[in-house]
C-alpha cells in the first residue's frame, strides 16, 4: 500500500513526516532518510492498531506525476 508522505525541515534542523491520510501519524528524523524510515514503521504501527480495534483502514492513494515545462 502506498500512502502520501509530506516531509518538512524544522528550525531546529529536524525532518518531519507527516501522513495526511493518517491522522496524527507523524515522525521525525535528523536526516530525510531517517525521517522516512520511521514514519513507514508509524504507519506499520497505525494500521496495525486500525485493525486490532476494527477501524476501516484509509486507502492507499494511486496517483501520477506530471512534469511541465516551466
């Protein structure tokens, strides 16, 4: 499954990762990449606690990217 990662820089340095689809489903790392790795282990977390308490699961998005010239 596939779910939008937003990824954002903080004063302090920090990387921050957010799952919109996901509420509350964030993490941080020093690095991007470290950033990334923990927020796929979140979002392992979350939808594991979606289905121990019976929640409907969000869908994973499906979407293209498109490059134009600027």
């Amino acid at each position: 499954m596939k779910y939008r990662v937003i990824i954002e820089q903080d004063e302090d340095g920090m990387f921050t990762a957010e799952v919109p689809s996901l509420p509350g489903c964030i993490s941080q790392g020093k690095t991007r990449q470290e950033a990334l790795i923990n927020i796929k282990e979140a979002i392992d977390v979350y939808l594991e606690s979606l289905k121990d308490h019976n929640e409907p699961i969000p869908p994973p998005i499906d979407e293209e990217v498109v490059e134009v010239a600027g």
